[in-house]
C-alpha cells in the first residue's frame, strides 16, 4: 500500500476524517497528508500511504491553485463562512477596473499573519483551540508568494477568484486583507483547491468511488512519480549498494546515466531522483558539482533512503 492517493475531499468534514476513512478502507495506519484543507473547503487532498510518507514534505511544499468565492461587506472572527459576523459595510458599486486594481497589488511577496482559527501551533499549542477559548496571541508574521491572483467573475458582493500560491498561504487572510483594502470588509465564502504540483483535481476521486472500487491499490500513485519534478540518475549496482547504506559517492561523467528529458549534467547544487540500473527507485540524493570544466565530478549525498539495504555488492570504484 506504498503510494500517493489523490482524493476529492468534500465540504463539512476534517482532513483529519478523510484520513481516518482512508485508514480503514486501505487498512493501513500510517497516512500523512500534503496539506490540510479547512473543514468547509472542497478539493483535492494529497494522502501518502506507508513508506510514501517519508516524502511527504517535498509534496507540501509545491505551490497550490485554488478557486475562491469571497463576500464583499461583512467581517467574521474566522475570516470565513463558519464565522461569528464581527461588522458588516456598505458594498460600493466598484467597477472592474477597480477590482482589478486592488487584487494586483497583491501579487507577489506578500506578508500575513496567520490566523487565530488555524492549526498553527504557537508554545506548543494550536491556534484554533486557544482562539476557541477565547484566547489571542502574537502570531509572528510570514512570507508567502502569490504567483497568480485572477478575478474569474463579479456579481456584487461575490467575486470569483483563481490564486495560485505558495506553500503556507492563508486565502482567508488574503480575502480579509482584498477586503480591507477595498474598505468594505470580506470574508472567504467558498474555496476549492484544484491544483498542487503536478496533481490535479479532476484526477482525483471521492470517497465514495474509493468506497466503491475493488482493487484500491490501482487508485495508488508510485511515490516516485510524485516526486517527478525532480531529475534522476542512474546509478551502477555498486555505487547503488554503497548509497543505500548512507555512503557519500564521488562520481565521474562515467559514472552515472541521467534519466528523462533532463540530459543537462548540471553544475548547481540540487536534489536528484536515485535509482538502480535495474529501473528501482532507491533514494533522495543531493548532487554537488566538485570538479572542474576538463575534469567533471560530482559528489552524491544521500537525503533519504527509501528501500533496505541489501548485502553489499561489489566494491565501487
């Protein structure tokens, strides 16, 4: 049950209930997600499944596209719909010019502080629990990046919304903050997520369908497909056996066979896709260029290793 799960996670539950639905239906325990979505959101859920599981920071970090409805003219404590309405404003009748105007400037590096109502901790704490106890603290602020900020419709006080952003950004913040800018105040009135990395939505499934499905393991994506964004080697048996076992390697030109499109030998530092020359992905590596123009070589740091090692082989040379 190694694997990356796609799953359209409906409005009105946790991530957390998705995980545990998934649990019993692959009858497996060990489920980490690439990113929770908030209970009344919708879309696509990232789950890695046992040994998958070990990668799945490099799945959190990729950026994210959403679909957003935001409201116009009223404020809640949770900077969404499940809210307490804290003020409500006169919605002028801005045109699309003027809407335009205000959601560019928030394209690019911007700041925001996270929200009380999210599950951030702060000293040891979640944040959601402490504001549902009434309860504020300092939240230090971050820097998230929007790549791609899109008004997809207007019908006052609603306005559709596309966003494609880095990891860690709060699109309830960002539709308080277009709120505040526009000096009517808004909150978040749907979202879905329809994007992160490479994964798409519409190539998830349902609960439902999963509940439905007789081999399950088919819904499952090979871990190092996910990680395909990142280039690959291919490495001798030898050099493999001694990787495998936490051995730094220098290799030469000779050496080492580039997998994929990627054919460029790369000077940069970078983390690279291992696998033995028998087609088995073994391994995260960093790969440091250490030689010279006439004489190349790069030095091969593993990162994680992701099979058992087996008895030694061969010395490498």
């Amino acid at each position: 049950m190694n694997g990356i799960l796609l799953v359209n996670k409906p409005a009105k539950i946790t991530s957390h209930d998705v995980v545990v639905q998934i649990r019993r239906l692959f009858r497996t325990k060990k489920i980490g997600h690439a990113g929770a979505l908030d209970p009344f959101a919708t879309g696509l859920l990232i789950l890695c499944l046992d040994e998958a599981t070990r990668i799945v920071d490099y799945l959190v970090a990729r950026d994210k596209e959403y679909v957003a409805v935001l409201k116009l003219g009223e404020t809640t404590d949770t900077q969404d719909g499940t809210g307490r309405v804290l003020e409500t404003r006169e919605v002028p009748a801005f045109s699309q010019e003027d809407l335009a105007a205000i959601f560019a400037r928030f394209v690019g590096e911007i700041s925001q502080i996270p929200p009380m109502f999210s599950a951030r901790k702060v000293q040891g704490r979640r944040l959601y629990k402490l504001a549902r106890a009434g309860q504020t603290v300092a939240r230090a602020a971050q820097c998230v990046r929007i790549e791609t900020l899109e008004i997809l419709a207007v019908t006052l006080p609603f306005i559709r919304f596309r966003v494609v952003c880095s990891k860690g950004t709060y699109i309830r913040i960002l539709a308080h903050d277009i709120g505040e800018m526009l000096g009517c105040g808004a909150y978040l009135h749907t979202l879905e997520r329809i994007r992160i990395g490479q994964f798409f939505l519409k190539d998830a499934l349902s609960l439902e369908q999963l509940a439905q499905q007789s081999d399950r393991i088919q819904a499952l994506i090979p871990f190092d497909e996910a990680l395909a964004f990142l280039p690959a080697i291919e490495l001798s048996e030898s050099a493999a056996d001694l990787l495998v076992h936490g051995t730094r390697i220098v290799l030469t030109a000779e050496d080492f066979k580039v997998l994929g499109d990627d054919h460029d030998r790369q000077e940069e530092d970078r983390e690279i896709r291992v696998y033995r020359v028998t087609g088995k992905f073994i391994a995260l590596a960093r790969q440091t260029f250490t030689g010279t123009p006439t004489t190349p070589q790069w030095m091969v740091q593993p990162l994680k290793v992701l099979v058992k090692p087996e008895k030694m082989g061969s010395s490498y040379k």
